[in-house]
C-alpha cells in the first residue's frame, strides 16, 4: 500500500507516477486471443469443442453447447427463494433506473423550412458474457441484459464458461429476458458471437466482463461487432473525513480489492489518525475475509491512502477518474458537484460502492483504467442506434443549396456538387 501526503513538495510527481503504473497486463494475450478468434472463424464449432477441452477441461460434443429448458427450469428451481427475490427486487430496480434512460424521438422544422430530426431503434441481437469460475455472477448478467431488453434488443445470447452453470445465474437470466444460454467462455465465447459457430448465431453488439483474454477478443473484433468498453480491473476511490467508523471505510476498500489482485482501493482522508485507523482496520478484516488472498494482494500492490484537505479531493478524483468514487464525508453533495471524470459516485456515509453493485439501480458496467476521462457506464442508449431524418422541400433546398455546392467544390468533389446545382436548375 502507498502512502503519499499532498504537503509533500514532491507529491505531484509522486503522485503522477502512482497513477501511471500499469495493473493487470499479462504479456502475449493478444497473440493468444488472436489465435484462437481465428481458429473459431475457420472451423467453427470443432474449434469451440476443442478450446473447451483445452481451457475449461470440458468435453462437449454441438449438442452439449445450448443450455436447455430443462436444465434453466431446473437451475431456477434450485436457486434459493430469497436469492430470487433478491434478484426481482434488483431486477425491478435496475429496470425502472433504466427505463428513465431511454431518450426520445424527435422532430423540428428549422428557420430555412428544413425538417429536421432523430429517430432511435434497438440493435438486432446482443451477446453478454458472464464470467464463471471461482464465483457466480448474477448481478452481471441483470446489469447487462435489463438495459438492452429496455432498449427493445429481441434477441440476447448470454455465454459462460462451461462445467455447470450456478442456480444463481440461470435464475438471473430468466428473470431479465435472456433468449438463450450457450456453454462457452474465454476468447473463443467472444469470437463464436461475433462471426457465428453453428448453432450460435453472430450477433451485434458483445457486452459483460472478462479476463484479460476476453478483453483482448473483445478488441479484435470491434469493428466487425459493437463491444461494451475495454475493462479493466476494478477501482474504487473513497473520500472520507475522521467522523468516519473506520471500520466502515475498510470495509469499502476490501470490497473492491476481493476483485482482483490487480483491483485498486484508494483512501483519501485530510485526517492522519483516521488513516492510520483504516490501515488497521483493514488488517484485522482480512484475518477473516474468505478473499483475503486476493484483497491483501491488491492492498499491498495497488493499494493508497492519501493525505489531503477535502478540498483538493475533488481534483484528485479528476486525475485519477476512477470507476467508482463514495464521498463519505458531511456534505458530500458540494464536493461531487465539482468531480468530472467518474464512472459513479456515491453520496454520503451510508452509500457503499457495494450498494451499487447489486440494488440501487443504476449499472455497475462502469468505465475503469481513467477511460470515465471519455466515456460512460452501460446503460439503455448503448443498446440503441441513432438515425438523422432530413426532409427538403424546393423552398427549403434554395435557402441550402449555394452554401453545400461552394463547400463541395472546395472539397474537390465535382459530383457532389453537381447533385446539388443540378436541382437549382
């Protein structure tokens, strides 16, 4: 864990290079990935076959691919009652925040007589990729799937490592609208929905997280296919003043560090005290956290705590432009209201990151790796397209045309002009 004082006259450069050291790049994933899209794009489903025997240590003949009725009928079943209705409830909740996402139609006819307007449609098909593994991630699948139902999207293919899907997630997947299941994951998962591999169908657009391998077939094949983002590992940045239970703040940073190795917690505090009292707080929580292999790792490799006035919290948060960011400090409101660059922020001392995982209702797919500089977390627009409508009549054409055939000309595009001078006539 780094320890840096914004007194300290070196701390602007300390600080820069803190913020500069790379997290999570394994080296020749790109190779690998490419690889295997490649051989998915070639042969198809044999390729799907063997990258399962290879990688998960699964055997599945083409019939085995497509998780059944029965068996999403029988996962269901066997989730725990109030698993499911956790799941409803967030489900309802995530539905209702996204709902209020979704932008309109629109029309005008503009001073020149020109109609003028927008119209949205939902993408064809979508395929989500839910991790498997060490855990089950329900919430992944309702974060993915409910903004791309809102949006109108009819079909929604969800893939997951193969070797026994969890209750959990069958569970989530009913209750947000996934059309179907297949058992596959890794780069090859990505590849399959992208260019197609027998009974999986291409789709359109690929979402959900995934190792480094999944981010790297993610990339290879935008362009062909729309993707979510790049992701990276998991951040979280928590403002917090002395009043502070600093049991409470530990707790915030492990619940980002449990992630991933390569997770990043940061404590920004203007009290020392306080500091030094969440340092030990997160000592005596790992004695018992179930990951606490993986969070001390991450809070002894990525890990910070900053000493600052609560002032400069918010141009730090700014450079730093998390993934998440929880302002538990007396008036939280004032100083959000000068942060920029955040995936989400969280208000107040009974708002946890964690809240926003699973049941606020805002999304959890959050840009991370300082990409909240440019870009925003999943939500309903994402699974939409925007098409400009333009309608002239002659009266409206004349006010345009002189203006569009010098620029034209100056382009050197004779014809482009021509389609416009022609019509003067």
């Amino acid at each position: 864990m780094r320890r840096l004082n914004a007194s300290d006259p070196k701390f602007a450069a300390v600080f820069a290079a803190f913020l500069a050291e790379a997290r999570g790049s394994p080296a020749d994933v790109e190779t690998a990935a490419a690889g295997v899209i490649e051989a998915v794009r070639r042969e198809g489903v044999p390729a799907l076959l063997r990258f399962s025997q290879d990688f998960d240590g699964v055997t599945l003949d083409e019939a085995g691919l497509r998780v059944s009725e029965d068996e999403i009928e029988a996962g269901v079943a066997a989730c725990p009652a109030e698993v499911r209705d956790a799941l409803a409830f967030a489900a309802a909740r995530i539905r209702d925040y996204h709902e209020r996402l979704r932008p309109t139609d629109g029309q005008f006819t503009d001073a020149a007589g020109v109609d003028l307007g927008w119209r949205w449609s939902p993408l064809d098909a979508v395929g989500v990729y839910v991790p498997g593994g060490r855990a089950a991630y329900p919430s992944t699948v309702l974060m993915n799937v409910i903004p791309a139902k809102v949006a109108g999207v009819s079909r929604i293919a969800m893939v997951t490592p193969p070797g026994g899907v969890q209750p959990a997630v069958l569970a989530a997947a009913r209750v947000a609208g996934v059309s179907e299941i297949w058992r596959v994951g890794g780069a090859h998962a990505v590849a399959a929905l992208a260019y197609g591999a027998g009974p999986i169908a291409p789709v359109d657009k690929i979402v959900g997280p995934g190792n480094a391998y999944v981010t790297a077939a993610k990339r290879r094949v935008y362009g062909h296919v729309g993707i979510d983002s790049l992701a990276g590992p998991s951040e979280v940045v928590v403002v917090a003043d002395g009043a502070n239970d600093p049991a409470w703040i530990a707790a915030d940073l492990l619940a980002q560090a449990e992630h991933d190795p390569d997770a990043q917690s940061i404590l920004i505090t203007d009290d020392a005290a306080f500091a030094g009292a969440v340092d030990a707080a997160i000592a005596a929580q790992l004695v018992t956290l179930a990951t606490a292999k993986t969070a001390a790792a991450s809070w002894r490799d990525h890990g910070a705590i900053i000493i600052a006035p609560l002032d400069r919290a918010p141009d730090l948060v700014n450079q730093i432009a998390p993934e998440h960011v929880q302002f538990a400090v007396a008036d939280p409101e004032a100083l959000a209201a000068r942060v920029r660059h955040a995936g989400a922020i969280f208000l107040g001392r009974h708002t946890p990151e964690a809240i926003g995982d699973y049941v606020a209702g805002s999304n959890h797919v959050l840009p991370t790796s300082r990409a909240a500089r440019f870009s925003s977390g999943l939500s309903t627009v994402d699974f939409l397209k925007r098409t400009s409508i333009v309608g002239c009549d002659s009266d409206a054409f004349a006010q345009l045309a002189d203006a569009g055939v010098a620029l034209a000309e100056i382009e050197g595009l004779p014809a482009h002009a021509r389609s416009m001078a022609i019509r003067k006539n």
